[in-house]
C-alpha cells in the first residue's frame, strides 16, 4: 500500500469517513477486498457512485476501476474477480457486499452517468484503449441475529450462506438472452463464487477448529463429527464442479445448482439439531 493511500484510510477511519487535502469535501468509500495470490486484505479508498442518489442505505454503490487511465485494471479491481466478497466501509457503516462488474449497455449507461457527475472518468477513459469497468458493490444478505453466542454466530452464518445460494438457484434459473446475457452471466459467476468461497471457509473452519474442541469435550458425537466430515468432503466436491462450471454455465448448471441446494439444506438441518443444544450448553 502507498503511503498516500495509508494516509488517507486512516484519516477517513479516524473522522468517519471525512478527509482533507485533494479529496477534501469529496464523498469517498473504503474497499476492502481479498488478494488474488496473496489472499490478504488489500484496501483502497475510492469515490462512488449511487444508484438512485439516496444514501447509505440503498442498496448498490458503484466504483469505476479507471486507474487514472492506465492501460492496466487496478489490483483491486483482478482481486475481486477472483473473491467477489468484499467490505465496504462508508465512514458510519461497515458492510459486508458482492462485487459485481456492470456488462454491456449497463455499464455504459452507468458509466455515462458517472462521467455527467465527475468529468474526469471520462477524461480517463480517454487516455486509454481498454473499457474502464464500472463495478456494483451489492450489500450481501443481513440476517437478523436470532441470539448471541457461539450458538447464534453458527445460525448467522447459517442462514447467510442459505440467502446466497437462493440468490444463485434464482439467477441460475433465469434464461440469459439477447443483451442482458453478459450481465446476468456475470452476475451469477461473483455471487455463486462468493457463495463457494464462504462456504469452503466455513466448513474448513469447524473442521479445523469448532468440531476437534467439540469432540473433546463430548467424546460420544465422534460418530456425528466423523459423518459430518464425510458429507463436507461430498459438499466440497459438489462446490468444485460449481466453480469449474462457471465458464460455461449453459445446460446442466441449474440442476447442479439444484443439487447443492439439497445436499446443502439436509447438511445445516442435520448440523444445528446436533449442535445447537450443545454449543448452547457450554455458555449456559
């Protein structure tokens, strides 16, 4: 990270989100994504754009990838393509969201718009043969915490990871056509990404750490612990097949979509009938 950029970040965290200098009286946003080779937080501040010009609330900003008008995209931009999950932080909230490149007449249709508001993008784009992305920053699922403890983060991340993969069953059932194709293509490869990602952190995380503590402490769930294992090596695989057939999601995708969806849903109802009594008896 350049020391400018350290600068600002840390003068935006400091005032919630206000700056100085060359970016004073300027609306910007803290990016954080997921380095494609190194897998550290990598974060950037950028200026925005608004879908319908209200405020944090709403449901999408937008970031332009210009690299002041270089010939290359910006590293953040290559590291959400391969992690779409990324946080964004607005100097009052910090959030969790998708990242998704605007394709085709959206993008620039936003772009236009963009360049309306700050005629400098379109000075960028001037400079350069490439087409400056235009990327949403889609705010993920919330789901309400239904109770606190180890108990109700297993829950949270529960019904965070069910949100995605209805979103992605919707999105795959859909029949990209004519123009929107691309944008729904897209659309559907970051969010079912992001969706496997999350999952396969998830599950490394109880292997590695929540279910050997578990299994110490209750020696007679060795069974539960060793057939759970065996069905997030099977979710694994299915998880695979996903990824691999996002360069091509045509005929077939939807039904493996479909069968994730089961096995994901038998998986996390079996998980939490023999987990929740006992995560909520440790805390008792």
């Amino acid at each position: 990270m350049s020391s400018f950029n350290r600068t600002i970040i840390e003068e935006f965290r400091a005032n919630a989100g206000q700056v100085g200098g060359p970016f004073e009286g300027s609306e910007l946003i803290l990016l954080t994504t997921t380095g494609a080779r190194s897998a550290k937080p990598h974060t950037v501040p950028l200026g925005f754009a608004r879908e319908d010009g209200g405020g944090d609330g709403g449901k999408e900003l937008f970031v332009v990838a210009s690299a002041a008008g270089a010939d290359r995209h910006p590293a953040w931009y290559h590291n959400l393509l391969a992690r779409p999950l990324v946080e964004v932080e607005t100097g009052r909230d910090t959030y969790e969201a998708v990242a998704v490149p605007a394709q085709g007449a959206r993008r620039d249709e936003l772009f236009a718009r963009i360049v309306r508001a700050e005629p400098g993008y379109g000075e960028y784009q001037a400079r350069t043969r490439r087409v400056i992305p235009v990327v949403a920053l889609q705010r993920t699922h919330e789901v309400p915490a239904r109770e606190g403890g180890i108990a109700g983060k297993l829950l949270d991340v529960h019904g965070w990871l069910r949100a995605q993969l209805a979103l992605v069953r919707e999105l795959a059932r859909e029949e990209p056509r004519g123009a929107g194709a691309a944008s729904l293509g897209l659309q559907l490869r970051q969010h079912c990404l992001a969706f496997c990602h999350s999952l396969e952190f998830h599950h490394r995380s109880e292997d590695a750490g929540l279910f050997p503590y578990l299994e110490q402490q209750h020696p007679h769930m060795r069974e539960f612990f060793r057939r759970v294992g065996v069905e997030h090596r099977a979710i694994a695989r299915l998880q695979e097949e996903l990824v691999r057939a996002l360069d091509a999601p045509g005929v077939g995708f939807s039904e493996r979509v479909e069968r994730m969806s089961r096995e994901l849903e038998a998986h996390l109802d079996g998980e939490e009938a023999q987990l929740l009594p006992v995560l909520r008896a440790l805390e008792a």
